[in-house]
C-alpha cells in the first residue's frame, strides 16, 4: 500500500494516454482553523470551496474536487487526498503548475499527479491515519493541540488503547445522526506517543465513523484521569450506545494524517478488468459518506 503523499518530483503526466480518460489525484495540507470543514457550506468558507473556486477559474468550466476525508470544522490535515476528473494532458500540466502558486495561506499543495482513471479518493481507500494531539504544558505557540492541564496515569490510557485494537462494533463512538447498518471498524494501530510536553494519539483504521477519533480521545482521556479503568472500554463497545462513551474531545487537536491507498489504481495506464461493467463514480459528494468523518 502507498501512503498520501506522493513524491513531489513525479511528472505529473506519466503514462497518460490520448485514448483513455484522465484522472488527477491532489495531495494537499491545510489548517482547520479558518474552515467550517472540507465540504462545500453555503456562504461558508469551506477547503472543497476553496480548492472549487480557484480550480473552476483556472480550468474555465465548473471543478469541484472530491476528497478522502469530509474533515469537520476546525479539523486540521496533513495527508489529505482529493482527485478530479479532466479533459487534456494540458490541463493536468496546468493544475499541476498553477495550483500549488494559487491557493491561500492556510492551505498547502503537496503534489498534483495523473492516476489510473479508476482511481477515487474516497471509495478507493484502505485506510485512514488519524493523529490528535494533547499538551500537557501549555504553550501558546502551539495552538494546534488541546491542552489538558490534569496530570494523566499514561499506563491506564496505554491499556485501555490496547482493548480498542482489532475489529469491533464502534457504533458508541459515534454521532448518533450518522450511524450505518454495518458500523464496524478494523483499527490496526491504535496507541499513544508520549513527551515531556504531552502525547500525541495515534489511529489507524480500514474506516472512521462521524466523530469517532475525538470520542475515542474523550474517554481515554477519562481513563488517564481515573474516572474510568481500562476494562471499561470493553463495556462501553458492548454498549452499542453513544451515551456510554461520555464527551468528545475539541476539533482543534485532530489531524487527518494519511490515506492509504492500494499502488495500482496510482498508475494512471491502469484500468480495471470490468471498467466497463462498473457504474462510473460519482463527482459530487453525497450529504452524508461514510467512514471518512473522524
């Protein structure tokens, strides 16, 4: 598997053939802080918007990318991945060249890159990194962390990270609003990275349910405080219920960090076997999506 970001040296027309359909995948960086999330919001500044906006200027016809991760307000990342259908190797050279010089401040474009026209940023991932940040000594410098004052038993919190591994029903993790039918996640990495100044809670996971990563942060937070032990994680997934898994954590302390995807779909002389057969892949983002709202 490949991890979000791709090697900003690569052209962005290898392998691009006359006869084939074009596909672009974005890479790109940004910081929540200024967004009322990724998805486009009416009269809301938006990232989707803003990538949008100046993507429909420099292409001339209406240009809405897709994105892996619908990321809340206030949500930050630095792996994102959004893909965007085009009509010309020329217009993948000049996305490639224009974007990065175009956007604002708060957003930073890592690499622009044609893949195989199978290729979608949402639908195609394997995985999701999630990163959230705690800081222990506040620092005013660092306003990209949620701070939390209260000494914390590390041990407990470590153990309690250990019963969230592996394939559960996280349906108590997440937003009442947006459950599914199957709510069932395989996490693969779930633990935390600990300084002198604080920790740093690491999440990986085949799929994310809407809030999922900011509760899990709330109630192990809870358990580092002693309010909770450990072995509570295992009543509070039994549960099946939101109620059981107390307060989530802030928007301001989370990162979408990686989206990983499998390698040959970023080859863009790729094409699926039943390519003809599939239903061509929506470009417009549905109101609600599933697994990518962490």
């Amino acid at each position: 598997m490949t991890a979000a970001r791709r090697d900003p040296g690569a052209a962005p027309t290898n392998g691009l053939a006359a006869d084939r359909p074009l596909r672009i995948r974005i890479d790109l960086a940004y910081l929540g802080t200024g967004f009322h999330g990724w998805q486009i919001q009416h009269d809301r500044r938006t990232v989707q918007g803003e990538l949008a906006g100046i993507l429909t200027r420099l292409l001339q016809r209406p240009a809405q990318p897709t994105g892996a991760g619908r990321t809340d307000a206030g949500v930050h990342a630095r792996g994102q991945v959004a893909h965007l259908p085009l009509a010309t190797a020329a217009e993948v050279l000049r996305v490639a060249r224009a974007l990065p010089k175009m956007v604002p401040d708060d957003i930073q474009i890592h690499g622009v890159a044609a893949v195989s026209p199978a290729f979608d940023a949402r639908h195609s991932a394997v995985a999701r990194r999630y990163a959230y940040r705690l800081q222990q000594r506040r620092n005013i410098f660092d306003p990209h962390a949620f701070h939390v004052p209260w000494r914390l038993d590390r041990d407990a919190m470590d153990a309690a990270c250990a019963r969230l591994r592996g394939t559960h029903d996280f349906r108590s993790f997440c937003k009442t609003g947006s459950l599914k039918e199957d709510n069932t996640c395989r996490v693969e990495v779930c633990g935390l990275e600990w300084t002198d100044q604080g920790g740093i809670f690491h999440v990986r996971a085949d799929r994310f349910l809407h809030h999922m990563v900011r509760n899990l942060v709330g109630v192990l937070l809870e358990v580092g405080r002693g309010s909770r032990g450990p072995e509570d994680l295992d009543r509070i997934l039994a549960a099946g219920d939101r109620r059981a898994a107390g307060r989530m954590a802030p928007a301001h302390g989370l990162f979408l960090e990686e989206v990983v995807y499998p390698p040959q779909l970023l080859d863009p002389r790729y094409v699926p076997a039943d390519a003809h057969r599939r239903r061509p892949a929506a470009e417009e983002e549905p109101p609600t999506a599933e697994g990518d709202q962490a």
